[in-house]
C-alpha cells in the first residue's frame, strides 16, 4: 500500500511517501508562509524520484487542525481535487496539537497563532484532558504552571514529524468526505 503523509499546519513543511510501512522518501524543512509556493513542489520531486505516480497512492495521511489558514486551505484543494480523481483514495487526518506530542505520555502542545494568541491542548495517553483551547499571551503563563509536569510541546520545534506520524498513524481517523473537513 503506498500513501502520503503531509503537514502544512505549522511554520514547517514535511511530506513523507511510504510504501506499505517503510519509508521510501521524505523531505522536511521551515517554510514559513511559503505552502502555497513549495508543497506541490517538493510532493512532485519526491513522486518523480521514486519513479510514483500520483494515481497509484491508496492514502493519505495529513496534519489538518488547528493550523494557519494558508496550510488548510491548499490541503483542502489537494484533496478534494484527488478524491474527484479517485473516489477509492482514503483520507487520514490527525489533530495538529496531539501530532505535536508524538509518543509523550503527558504533554501540553502549544501552537502560536498570531503575536499574541496561542492553541493549547493537554495530551495525556493519547486522550485529550482539554482539546483546542485558544489563550492570550498572558494567560498562558498560569496555564504553564497549573500543569507544570507535563512537558511542553511548542510550535513544532525539535518535532521529529516522521517518528510522530510513526508512532500515531493508527490514531488518524478516517475522512469519508473532504468537505466535511470545511466546519473546523
């Protein structure tokens, strides 16, 4: 089974083209407000050097929510043009914050929104205890604290993408329709 794994939530951009469970090519860098002129790019290159075609992908795997608006809406074009292309593709997707926290057991992902906004949602065991919670800047500190031991995930740095979407590929959930991806 060959899919595609992608991330255009964040300041960064990862794409990742697997061939049942083993790595065939993958390409990771920050590209910040860049998705719009690189992803298509990089994904063609990758296809290309590993002698793929886009048709003979059985599913994709992708980072979708939250995130900035310019990643949702080229992974919303791209997969609605390739479920029009063929209706048997399956589509995965994958909170951006519980993506951010891999395999920690206890973690409080952080993702900057704007200069002063921030998405936090506290992971533990792979559950949410709170689920896309926007704070101000000032707020965040007490947050901080109130669960000081968990470890801080924040704005995907030092994220390994390829060992996260690894480690919780059977946590994506399943998508029968792209549009339905347009309420978040």
């Amino acid at each position: 089974m060959l899919n595609i794994f992608f991330s255009l939530s964040t300041d960064f951009l990862c794409i990742a083209l697997y061939n049942n469970n083993d790595l065939i090519k993958s390409f990771q860098k920050l590209n910040h407000k860049l998705h719009s002129d690189n992803f298509l790019f990089y994904l063609r290159n990758i296809l290309e050097n590993s002698n793929k075609k886009l048709k003979e992908i059985d599913a994709i795997y992708f980072t979708y929510f939250p995130g900035g608006e310019t990643g949702k809406r080229i992974t919303i074009s791209f997969l609605i043009t390739l479920q029009t292309i063929n209706s048997n593709l399956k589509f995965y997707h994958i909170n951006t914050l519980l993506f951010q926290c891999g395999n920690e057991k206890k973690c409080l992902s952080i993702l900057k929104i704007n200069k002063n906004k921030y998405y936090i949602s506290v992971i533990k065991n792979d559950k949410f205890l709170l689920e896309n919670k926007i704070l101000l800047e000032n707020e965040l500190d007490f947050f901080i604290k109130k669960f000081y031991n968990f470890l801080i995930k924040k704005d995907f740095l030092e994220i390994n993408f390829l060992k996260n979407y690894e480690f919780l590929k059977e946590k994506f959930s399943i998508i029968k329709d792209v549009k339905d991806l347009q309420k978040y």
